[in-house]
C-alpha cells in the first residue's frame, strides 16, 4: 500500500469508525482523569516504532478506541478540561488527544462538539494529515465547524485556524481583508460552492506528496482543499 492509499485508508476510518459499547463510570475530576487516560495510552504505546511512517496515526488511533472505551463522565471531564483553562495540561498527550477528538466527533458527526473543540484547542493535523483534508474528507458539512470556530476561538486556536483556512483557501485570502472576514468568507464559500467541487486528492500538503516549491507559480485550480468537478 502507498503511502498516499494509506492516508486516504486513515480518513475513511475516520468517517466509519469501530463500534465499542462505552461502560458507565463515576464522575472523576479532571487531574484523575487525565491521568487514568495518559497512564493507559502510554502502557499501549510503549511499544510502538516511532520511525516508521504509521507512528502519527497509531498513537491516534489508539487514543480514539480509549474515548470510544471509557465512560461518558471520563470522556466529558477529558473534553471539558482540553477546551478549557483547566491547569491539569501536559501539551504533549494533550496534542495528541486533541487529534483524537477530531476523530471521535467526525465519526459521530457532531459538528457543535466539534466546533466547540476547534475554538478552545484546534490541531492542524491529525494524526500527520492536515486537519482541514481530514474534516473534508469527512464530508464538506464536516468541514464548516473550522471557519465557524474562529469567531470564539483562543488566541492559540485561532492561528491553526488561520494557517489551516490559508493552506485551503490560497485564493480567497486577499490584501486588506481582516482573518475574521477571511474565516467568514470560507464558509461562505463552503456553503454556496461544496456541490461544484470535489476533495483535491492531489493536496499539496499531504505527507505523501512533495510541499510546494515557493519558487515556482501557483496552479490556483490545483493549490487549494477542492478542485472543480469534471463535467
């Protein structure tokens, strides 16, 4: 399988996701859950090759089958504190929770979690993948929570928004337009323009695919998230 099938493999999991039956759990502050959380996602990914290609995506996948296992009371305590100013951090479990999180809404299809997620702490990857291919690979519905978020979003949430809508959008991005207007106008434009287009598969910033050579022009039809539909 090549590395470009696999990233596509990924998202369609996204999109389909594995049953599992939450258990019921008493109400756990936000330290302990935390904890319990990290301590088992390390026990299970003790043993993985960071070097190999799949490192990123397994370590997410991973944490999405330990939201999809706990409790709704661990799993609301964990979301809550990563959306929140909780002072239980630790930036690198967070970032990747974060990721899986992505995951679990899309494969729920709750787009106010989802929206809520991206404002108080948006990844612009998951699991190597950049978040705005992943949201649209979902579906294009799936994809409007981004811009949506921006208006609420964290100063730091605020900047993977941009840079996510920047890498999607290269033309709507104009001299003198405001980053609210600019998140604005993308999901005016994914609202009116979704049925015209389809996912560019070719996106320039997949892992799979070299990144853009600053030195040469720009293919506008070809640069960005969607690309026009044979007709």
């Amino acid at each position: 399988m090549t590395k470009l099938c696999a990233i596509f493999v990924f998202a369609s999991c996204i999109i389909m996701g594995c049953s599992a039956n939450p258990t019921n759990s008493a109400p756990v502050s936000p330290g302990e859950s935390a904890m319990n959380m990290k301590q088992e996602y390390l026990r299970q990914t003790a043993n993985l090759n960071p070097q190999t290609k799949e490192h990123q995506q397994q370590r997410v996948k991973i944490l999405v089958q330990l939201l999809d296992e706990c409790g709704e009371a661990k799993r609301q305590t964990e979301f809550e504190r990563l959306v929140g100013k909780s002072e239980q951090t630790d930036k690198a479990f967070d970032t990747i929770l974060a990721q899986a999180f992505v995951e679990y809404f899309l494969k729920r299809k709750d787009t106010a979690s989802l929206q809520k997620l991206l404002a108080g702490r948006c990844p612009d990857y998951v699991g190597g993948i950049p978040l705005e291919f992943v949201l649209a690979a979902s579906s294009a519905k799936m994809l409007l929570p981004l811009p949506k978020a921006f208006q609420t979003a964290s100063d730091e949430s605020r900047g993977a928004i941009l840079a996510c809508l920047a890498r999607a959008f290269p033309t709507l991005k104009q001299p003198g337009v405001s980053d609210a207007d600019f998140a604005r106008e993308c999901e005016r434009w994914v609202s009116q323009n979704s049925e015209n287009f389809t996912l560019n598969r070719s996106y320039p910033y997949l892992p799979a695919l070299p990144p853009p050579d600053p030195r040469l022009p720009v293919d506008a039809s070809k640069a960005g998230l969607f690309i026009a539909k044979e007709k």
